[in-house]
C-alpha cells in the first residue's frame, strides 16, 4: 500500500468525511479588500452571504501573525454552531490543521469540544513526527546529490515551512519536491533506486525505452518508510509557459535553515513565480496554497519586488503572479507595498478569477467544472488571447500519467496520446457538467 493511500485511510479515520485593513466589513467575517469585492453578492448587510462559517474559521486561522481583528473575528465564529467534524476534515484537506491548532490555542482555547481539541493535538504530532523525518531524508539525499555532481533546488515540504513560516512544523506536507536538471535525471534516478525508493514509472527511464514521454514528475516512493519523493526538471514543469532555465535559477539560490542544517533552495522572488505557478496549476483548490505566498512575502521584509516581477515576465507568468498575490491581499491581508496593489488590481482579469477562487474557497462544498471551464481557467492564466489559448491547449494535448496507467503504448504509437488525452478528459470531468469531484 503506498504512503498516498494510507494517508487517505489515516485522514478518513482521523477526521469523519463531510457532510453533506478596510474597517468597513463585519469583524466576524473574513477580511477582504473593499476593491476586491465591491459589488460582489458575497457581501450583504455587513457579513458574507453564503460564506461557510467552517471554511472562514480556516482561513482567518491561516496565518502565523494574528493581529486582533482577525482574533476578535475568530472568537465570535468558534462562539457559535460549528461543525466540527467539518471544520477538522477541511484543515487536513487544506493542510492548515497546524496553524489551527496553534491559533485556536493561542486564541479561543476554550472554543473547541474536548475530543475535537484531542484529535487536532494527535493529527498535529503526527505532523511533526512527519515533517522531522522527512527534513532528515531530504538531507540525505541531497548529500548523495551534490556527491554525485547533481545540481538540486529542493523547494515546498520542509525547505518552504522554514522559508516562509519559519517553523517546520506549521506547514503540513506528504512528500519532497527537488528540482534537477535533465541531463542529470538519470544520476539521480540511480541515486534514488540507491536509497531503496522504486519509480512509479520505471520504463519510462529504462535502456530500452524507445519513447519520448516526460511525466508531470518523476515519482519515487519507499513504500515500507511511506515516503515519496517528486523529482521535477525544466521539461516536467509544463505549467510553466516558459520552461524554466534550471542553471539560471542555481546561480540565485539562497541557503535556508532545515532541521539545523543548511539547503540551497530558490530565493524568495523566484519562490514567489513556482508558488504561484503550482496554486495555479491545481485551481488554488487549497488555503495552505495561499498562505504559502502570504508567508512568504510576509517573512522577508526586504522582498526585492522588481526582481519577482523581472522573473515573471521572463516566465510570462506574470498574471499567475497577480492572481496569487490577489489572493493573499483578500483573504489574507498579505503585505505589499502600495504599488504592488496597484500593479496587481489594474490586471482585471487576475482579479475577476481571484474573485471565483475565493467564493469558492469560502463555500462549504466544493464546486466542480468541466472540460470547458478548466480549459478556459488555463487559458486565463496566460496575457493574451491567442498565447493563453496555446498555453491551455497545450497542457489539454500533452500526455500525463493517468493517460499512461489508462493504457501502456508501444514507442511507436506514443503520439496516439496526443488523442486519447482529450478524449479522457471528457469522459472524467465531461464538457460543461459540473461534479463535486471535478476541479475548477
């Protein structure tokens, strides 16, 4: 069983399944921007209507600095009805259970039933029992890595727990991220088989492979520590419209401090581009996903944003950028220079997809898309109609794993991918239908 399934069986048994500075917005609300949602029908008579009480408990408990606003905000939702199971099962899922633990602690100690405070310590000590072992594995590699002349940008798990929250532990993650660079993939790849992990796609990487087929990652896991370790390279980050130069981002690394030892990792203006990349890949479907850029630019004072912007304009993920930050500012309060603001609410279709992102984040349950809206989610991501629709068509045609599992071709029929890719798109999330399990 791999540590992805057990994990799920863990949260299932852990936490039950669901059920079915503008002064000018109720205190027991979460805090957003008064542009940002001027107009918007979340807001009514002073609260959000349709605003999930549980998911506005998480967000406003997503954060490391709680000024008293948002702590007077967090006591009045906590005083009233809950659904605790709830509000436990959507931390795990948003993995912000350690910065509810801690807030809700620091905050409204008395606010939680006894055994729901239980469970939320015991989910939280799993969680840095994890986060420990896994700082350790990652040293390990890296060690056998640069012994084996592999250039590695380690990034997220434990290297952006310290960079932005500067804690280990508060940042709840499964695996290790490491980038590399192609040429040296298949060093790595012995490096990885050396420590006893297996590749989830072991042909892929064999002698006799004839084919061109690049994952989304390449996947290792130790299935007896329940460990799992994604490898990345400038042609797996296929989210990004521009394939990342990974020497150039290894000329700018900056050393950060896990578990008592030093790791080069991305500086934070190139951090800021990956984060907003990956929130944007997977619909910013998760809190943590925004807080991590919250974090972020909240930690380094000294944040050089002419760098972070000159970084995203060489990506062209300049509106991913606008919408991550959108974000953070709404929901978070994240801080940035007045400019910045500016610069991010004049990107008016970075703001109108910051506003379905957040009604959805806010709402109990989670809406689902189709093909269609997910197509043209991607499509937005990109300035430009005809750039943003290369870009999304693009991510629509390239083959990913789930299309190899769905049937293995021999090297020579490998562009038929290029066909059956769309075709289980549709068939898993449909045109326009929407379902609870389909993403944006």
């Amino acid at each position: 069983m791999s540590f992805l399934r057990c994990r799920m069986i863990w949260r299932r048994r852990s936490f039950p399944p669901r059920a079915e500075s503008n002064s000018g917005i109720s205190s027991n609300s979460v805090v957003f921007r008064e542009e940002a949602l001027r107009d918007s029908e979340m807001v009514r008579s002073g609260r959000t209507d349709g605003v999930c009480a549980e998911k506005q408990l998480l967000v406003s408990c997503a954060r490391t600095r709680v000024v008293p606003e948002i702590a007077e905000g967090i006591r009045e939702i906590t005083a009233g009805p809950l659904d605790w199971d709830f509000v436990l099962s959507e931390a795990t899922e948003n993995s912000v259970g350690p910065l509810l633990d801690m807030n809700l602690r620091a905050v409204a100690p008395e606010s939680l039933p006894a055994s729901a405070m239980e469970r939320l310590k015991i989910a939280c000590r799993a969680n840095t029992v994890r986060c420990l072992f896994l700082a350790a594995e990652l040293h390990k590699i890296l060690e056998l890595f640069r012994a084996a002349g592999i250039v590695a940008i380690p990034y997220k798990g434990p290297v952006l727990a310290e960079q932005a929250y500067g804690n280990l532990t508060l940042r709840d993650f499964d695996d290790l991220d490491i980038i590399v660079p192609q040429r040296d993939l298949m060093k790595a790849h012995g490096v990885m088989l050396g420590l006893g992990y297996q590749a989830r796609f072991p042909w892929i990487l064999s002698k006799d492979s004839k084919t061109a087929l690049v994952p989304g990652e390449y996947n290792y896991r130790d299935e007896k520590r329940r460990a799992v370790v994604e490898l990345h390279t400038e042609l797996t980050l296929r989210h990004f419209p521009v394939a990342p130069d990974v020497d150039w981002f290894a000329q700018r690394l900056v050393k950060v401090t896990v578990a008592g030892q030093e790791v080069p990792t991305f500086a934070p203006e190139d951090l800021l581009c990956a984060l907003c990349v990956h929130g944007s890949k997977d619909f910013w479907e998760r809190i943590s996903w925004i807080a991590d850029v919250a974090e972020l630019i909240q930690r380094h004072a000294d944040f050089d944003w002419d760098a972070a912007f000159r970084t995203a304009e060489s990506l062209r993920v300049e509106r991913m950028v606008h919408l991550g930050l959108a974000l953070a500012d709404d929901l978070l309060r994240a801080p940035m220079p007045a400019e910045i603001r500016t610069r991010v609410r004049e990107d008016g279709e970075a703001v109108s997809v910051a506003r379905e992102v957040e009604q959805r984040t806010l709402s109990r349950e989670l809406p689902g898309a189709g093909t269609g809206r997910r197509l043209r989610f991607r499509r937005r991501m990109v300035r430009g109609m005809l750039a943003g629709w290369r870009y999304s068509l693009r991510l629509a045609m390239i083959p990913a794993e789930e299309d190899w599992e769905m049937v293995q071709l021999p090297g020579p029929l490998a562009p038929l991918y290029l066909v059956l890719r769309p075709l289980r798109l549709l068939q898993k999330y449909g045109w326009s239908r929407r379902r609870p399990d389909a993403s944006l």
